[in-house]
C-alpha cells in the first residue's frame, strides 16, 4: 500500500457539509476536530502536544485542529493566521492561552473596548470569555512550524472556513488578520465562484466593499513580532474595529 506522503500531497480536501441546509456551527466544529488532512501540521501538533513547553507541563495538550470561536449570530468575522504551538494547539480555542501581553491579550483587549468581548484577556477556554457580535476564525487550523503554513496547507483548510461561514448567517464585515488571514477570505470568494476584480490589497486599515454587499478589512496580525516592534499599535487596532463597528452600524 502506499504510504501518505507526510506534506499531505495528493490528500483528499476535508469532507464537510457545504451543500444544501447549511451545516450547524457544531456540526462544522466537529468537522474541523476530527481533520487529518495534513500528515505534517498533524504529527507537528501532536508531537508539541505530547513534548509540552516546560512551563504548561502539567497542561493537558488540546493537540488537535482548532475550530472558530465566538458569536453564532456574529455580524463580525475575524480571521487569523493559525494556533500558536503553545496557545490554541494548548488549549483548544483560537487566540487562547499565548502568554501575558500575547496575541490573544492584544487582541482580545482591543475587542474589549470596541465592545465585541466581556473581558479584555484571553488566557484559558473556562476564563469566561464570551463575543457579542464576533466570530473568530482562522486560514489553517492546526498550528504550523514556525508559524509557517504551507500554501497547499492553506488551501486544504479552506473548507473549513467556508463551512464555518455557511454556519454563521449575518456576516456583514470580515477582517482579516495578517495577509494570510485576508487572502483566505479572498481564495474563499475563488472557490465559491464570486472573485473580487480587480482584488483586493491587503493593507492595515484598507476597507473593501464587496460585490456581495460584505466589506472587507485588512489588518496587520496582533503577532508579538508586530506588537513588540510598534508596526501594530492598540491605537492601529482600535482604528480598525471603530471602522467596523461604524460599518456594522
Ligand atoms: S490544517 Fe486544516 S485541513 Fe489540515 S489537518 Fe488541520 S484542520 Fe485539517
């Protein structure tokens, strides 16, 4: 028999409900947990899982692929690179659990003030973190050495976000987390058919109306590479969810 190459070439896509009634949100999570699509982003998650960082020793490793978290009836969509080995691939929930001053405080801070979160942290999934009005989500659900996906990576996680989509009805403003985040949403309109042209840049702050009525967002990922060198500031972030929340009206 022959052996899965461990890149994933030549892996089937998921299988997840896209047709018809769409999927629950449950349903779709269940979907995206059960994945092993990706032989490399699976034993990679895995193995951090089971080899720990010394100060989460005594954690219990979530070690699987990590579903959207947040509103089920979210007009805002935000979506993000992919767990961070310690962070979401640790506990279980996106942008969860990456340190004090981490990109799920930074993050989480500044949806506190926009009104989106209750708390302005996001450290463990029973902190007691809940979202008004948000869903957050990612392009590749398992969390990738070095941070890095691969693009055949990307693409095959699409179906998830695509899912996720179809499970949450009243959509009206996406931001995209880093440019990785942003292109996802954008390869997503490809595969359903409904390219932007001429196609968005990514830049921090851009708006985009689509033909779909939705609007698109760029911003620079709450990653500690940007937040500790200043290239994304809370003034930089608090703009772009004021923008959103005005378009959300
Ligand atoms: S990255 Fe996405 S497609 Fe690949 S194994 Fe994880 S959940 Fe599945």
């Amino acid at each position: 028999m022959q052996g899965r190459r461990p890149d994933g070439a030549g892996q089937r896509v998921p299988r997840v409900v896209t047709r018809g009634r769409p999927p629950s949100l449950l349903t779709v999570r269940d979907q995206i947990i059960a994945c092993d699509a990706c032989p490399r982003l699976r034993s990679y998650c895995a193995r951090v899982a089971r080899e720990k960082r010394r100060a989460y020793r005594d954690d219990d490793y979530w070690g699987k692929p990590v579903p959207g978290f947040g509103d089920p009836q979210a007009r805002l969509l935000l979506v993000g690179l992919a767990p961070a080995a310690h962070g979401a691939n640790r506990t279980g929930r996106v942008f969860t659990g990456d340190g004090t001053g981490g990109s799920g405080d930074f993050l989480m801070s500044a949806l506190h003030r926009a009104g989106f979160a209750n708390i302005p942290t996001s450290r463990h999934p029973d902190d007691g973190l809940a979202l008004r009005d948000a869903f957050i989500a990612a392009a590749v659900r398992c969390a990738p050495p070095d941070n890095k996906p691969t693009p055949e990576e990307i693409a095959r996680c699409l179906p998830h976000l695509d899912a996720e989509l179809r499970a949450l009805p009243r959509i009206h403003v996406v931001v995209g987390l880093g440019r990785i985040g942003f292109d996802a949403y954008l390869r997503l309109l490809d595969s359903r058919g409904t390219a932007e042209r001429p196609r968005p840049a990514f830049g921090h702050a851009a708006v985009y109306r689509l033909s779909s009525g939705q609007i698109l967002i760029g911003c620079y990922h709450p990653s500690r590479q940007n937040t500790n060198t200043g290239k994304l500031t809370a003034a930089m972030m608090d703009e772009v969810f004021r923008r959103a929340r005005r378009l959300l009206g």
